[in-house]
C-alpha cells in the first residue's frame, strides 16, 4: 500500500510539471504569434493571440490548431478612400496550419465581429453627417444642407445593412421633407449612403447591427490565408 501510494504521488506530481511545460510553452507561442500577427491592409494598436486546446504541445508538434483566438485593437483601416479606426476586432479561427514559428499559415474557417464607434465611424463620414446610435437596432444620422438661403438640419433613423459582402449601406427608412420638394433628395445625399469596408483580408460582411456602443459587423472566411 506505502508503494502504491508513492506511485500515486509521483503520477500526480510529474502530471502537473506537465502540464506546467504545457501552460509554459502555450504562453510563448501565444506570445511570439502575437508579435508576429499582423492584419493585411491595416495598422492595430494591439494584438492578443489565445491558443485553445490541451495539449497544446501535441498540437505544436502537428503544426495544427483546433481553435486559435485572436482580438486586435486601435485598428487603422481603410472604408473606400477614407481611413476608418475600428475599435476592436475579435476573430476566432478554426483547424489552423502553422510553421515552426507559430506563425499562421491557413485556417480553414473564421468567424468574428468588429466594433466601430459612432464617432469613428462619424470621423471617416465623407458627407459632413453625425452618427449616433438611434435606438430599436436603427442608425441616427443627421445632416445639414442649404435650401433657399436656409440652413436645414434634420435627423432620420437608417437602416444599416451589410451589401455584396464587402459594403455597408445606411439608407434613411423616412426623410422629413416638410412638403417642399427637393428637400427629400437634398437631405438623403447627406444621410444616405455605402461604404466599403475591408476588415480583413479573406473575410466577408455576414452582417451589421447598431448596437449603444457601437456599429458591430461580423465577418467571416473559408480557407484563409492568413498573414503573419
């Protein structure tokens, strides 16, 4: 009993330096890859990169990845010919192929959601329009334009929707053109209209939603390439 009892100690004790290696290593890929990631296109104030599974050194040694995690901040983008900050970017990639240098090679699917503030997205606005979260899943978008020597300001709550995969559309549901006509058309030409949005190379706009913090778009991809 005293020898089975201290070979229980000693499976119980060797199990967690395992593990401890195992935690160890995972946390220097984890940080190397970090460092090394880099979003094609676009400038990020951070990147965080969580490498799911256990163990993580018999993953290393196949070069592939059930499930790897990553979350970029502070991005400098491009929608069209403006720039366009995008507050975070978290994405989780699936059956990830890597080098010897856990840096990504290909993954077989991505999916995740981006978050861009009313004001960024107001400071990338090419029609002089405001941004504001409009409430019931709506956009708020006010504009000014000159009628007759007359400066109108109006508000509208848009629809925002995600278009051919690669472009959101913000469209007014109602104008309030007080009767006077033209003033619809004047209106709309500040409040309504698209904008390409690449977040990341290989990725598709699945969808957008205005939510209080922000404008969330999620994205995804099949077979990525993904840059490192």
């Amino acid at each position: 009993m005293r020898a089975l009892r201290i070979l229980l100690i000693l499976a119980v004790v060797l199990g967690g330096i395992l593990v401890g290696v195992d935690r160890l290593a995972v946390a220097y890929a984890e940080s190397e890859a970090a460092s090394r990631t880099k979003l094609s296109g676009a400038r990020s104030e951070s990147i965080e990169v969580d490498i799911k599974g256990f163990p993580f050194l018999t993953q290393a040694a196949a070069k592939r990845f059930d499930r790897v995690d990553v979350r970029a901040t502070g991005i400098q983008a491009r929608a069209g010919d403006r720039k366009i900050r995008i507050g975070e970017l978290a994405v989780v990639l699936r059956d990830v192929t890597v080098n010897g240098e856990f840096v990504g090679e290909r993954a077989g699917s991505a999916a995740g959601t981006a978050l861009i503030s009313y004001e960024d997205l107001t400071a990338a606005s090419e029609h002089e329009a405001t941004l504001a979260y409009g409430g019931n899943g709506k956009m708020k978008v006010t504009g000014s334009v000159e009628f007759l020597g007359r400066t109108l300001t109006r508000s509208v709550l848009s629809t925002v929707t995600a278009v051919n995969g690669d472009t959101i559309r913000v469209r007014a549901d109602e104008v309030p053109g007080e009767g006077i006509p033209g003033v619809e058309e004047l209106v709309r030409a500040r409040t309504d209209f698209e904008r390409p949005l690449h977040v990341l190379a290989g990725m598709k706009v699945e969808k957008v939603e205005p939510r209080p913090e922000g404008l969330a778009v999620t994205v995804s991809g099949k077979d990525m390439a993904l840059v490192g």
